[in-house]
C-alpha cells in the first residue's frame, strides 16, 4: 500500500500548478490570462495535495491530466497567445503536468489494487 505524501509525481504536480498560479507576477498578461493561470494553477495545486493525501485514489491522476491539457490549450481558448511568456509558462506547465499525471496512472492503478487486495 502507498503511503501517504511520498510520490514525487504529485509533488511535482504541486510544484508545477503553484509555479503556474504565481507566474502573473513575472510574465506579462491580460486580466483573462492572469485569472486562467492563477484558477489552473491553483486547481493543479489542490489535485496534487489531493493526490498526496490519498494515494490509491486513480481519479486525481485523470483530473491531473485533464487540468494540464485545459493549461495547454488555454492561450488559445483565452485569446493570449500574442503573450509569448505567459504563453510559454502555460504550454509547458501543461505539458509536464500530463507527463506527471501520465507517470502517476500506473503507480495509482498499483496502489490502488494493493488497497483493494487488503480488504
């Protein structure tokens, strides 16, 4: 059974959504970009605690892959691809946290089946 805060993948998941909600702060954006950074990120932010908190839970891992490709499109769909940094801090903070949640699927299908095993 997985314990509990221990796989780096939700903690980069963490790390990720909090480098994408405080992103504003650096990066040039439009009052819709900010919001969208900030609302992904910190969404990203709560999956991955979530994910930490419960281990053997496979869902966070699919919303963790859903969120990164909602980061991914979002300059498209919020209309601030004219922003390259705020662009940029979107394409790849979705990107890596599909890959993070594509890493984590597996692990959570094994913690999950140990949990269901020792009932």
């Amino acid at each position: 059974m997985a314990k509990s805060w221990t796989r780096w993948q939700d903690w980069t998941e963490v790390v990720i959504g909090a480098l994408v909600a405080l992103s504003p702060i650096v990066v040039a954006t439009s009052t819709a970009a900010a919001w969208t950074m900030i609302v992904l990120g910190v969404l990203v932010v709560l999956d991955g605690l979530w994910s930490l908190a419960s281990p053997s839970m496979v869902a966070g891992e699919w919303v963790q892959i859903v969120l990164g490709v909602l980061l991914f499109v979002a300059p498209w769909v919020m209309s601030y691809t004219a922003m390259s940094g705020a662009s940029w801090v979107s394409w790849v903070g979705g990107v890596l946290t599909v890959l993070a949640g594509a890493v984590a699927v597996p692990v959570a299908n094994s913690a999950h089946r140990g949990l269901a095993g020792s009932h």
